[in-house]
C-alpha cells in the first residue's frame, strides 16, 4: 500500500486494529472517511473523544454508563429485587433485546478461569455478595455463559449465597454450550430467561 500517503497509511493501520475489521476493510473505511464531507469526519472523531472521556461504569452493577447509575439502574419500573449475573456488557445488552427480564443486572467483568490466572479477587464478586441483602433481593439469576469459565463462576456464586435465603437460578438450555450470549438470537434468550432454573 506504498502507493498511498502516510496519513491514509496510518488511519488504515489504525482502523485494522479494531475487532473484525482486517486491512481491506480498514482500506475501504480511510477512503470513505477521506471523501466524506468534512463535518461527517470531524462528528466521527469527536463522538470517539466524547466516548472515550464520557463512558464509566455503575457504581451499581457495572454496566457502561455515561452518569454514576446507568440506564436500568436509576429506572424506577425496574424491579430492584432481581439480579441477573452476567460476565459483560454485550451479555447484558444480549438480554436486554430480548425483552424477557424486568430486573437489574450485575456485571462481572470475566468469568473464573484459574488456568488464566483468574480468580474471584479479579473480577466482581464480591461486589455481588454486597448486593445480595436478602432483605432487599429476592432472586439472582446466574447467566453466565455456558462454558466451562461461566460454569465454574455460576458454581462459585451458587455455593457462596446458598446459604442466603436469596432464591438462585441459572439461566435454562436452549443456550447452545459453548456459546456467547451476544449471538444468541432474541427468541432463544427469551425462552431461556423465562424457563430458567432453582438449584
């Protein structure tokens, strides 16, 4: 590609680092930007910058946010009794589509995998326990993913809070193993949400 200018040479460098996008399209992107008009670009960089200094998480659940309580959180039709446990934010998003749940959420942030070095110190469960009053939540709901890490997180919670007089329940089959909530369709999210399961 020696046959471009370096500032095209770099937006492409740049936009090939992002998931999914290889070097053609990343091509096809610079060029598209390159001969936008110029308001079109300069509102694409400036939502990035907003992005990047606007977006945090909830002090509540984790969830991105742009204030100190996201969305769902600060909703008062949200039943504030259940919690859904999931690893991230396309999870939750995943659930969300679906139309199936009426909660809120606590995110993760990853799942158990002591053979990656991740341990419960690593990502948000204790958090969680904090959360999980009997007094104020009536039921968990554990949708992590059904891998051998979402497992072993779900199983982790489950024998933590079993004690509690919090009722916990595992999102139902119709979630193919293996697979990542992000790409299950809304029917099937719908269906494992409402059939989901007591321990």
């Amino acid at each position: 590609m020696k046959y471009y200018p370096d500032p095209i040479l770099k937006l492409i460098n740049s936009l090939s680092k992002l998931p999914g996008i290889g070097k053609k399209t990343a091509e096809r992107l610079a060029l598209h930007i390159l001969h936008a008009p110029n308001h079109e670009a300069v509102t694409l960089a400036a939502d990035i910058i907003e992005l990047k200094n606007s977006i945090r998480l909830c002090t509540v659940c984790f969830a991105l946010s742009d204030k100190d309580k996201c969305r769902i959180c600060s909703d008062p039709l949200r039943d504030k009794s259940l919690i859904c446990v999931v690893e991230n934010p396309t999870d939750m998003a995943a659930i969300e589509k679906s139309n199936a749940f009426s909660g809120t959420y606590h995110i993760l942030g990853g799942a158990l995998s002591p053979i990656d070095g991740i341990g419960p110190d690593d990502i948000r469960i204790k958090e969680l326990f904090k959360r999980a009053d009997p007094e104020k939540i009536k039921e968990i709901i554990l949708a992590t993913k059904t891998n051998v890490e979402g497992e072993a997180t779900a199983s982790y919670i489950l024998e933590k809070l079993k004690k509690t007089k919090i009722r916990i329940t595992r999102i139902a089959s119709g979630i193919p193993m293996g697979s990542d909530l992000q790409y299950i369709d809304q029917l099937t999210m719908q269906k494992a949400m409402e059939k989901r399961y007591g321990f």
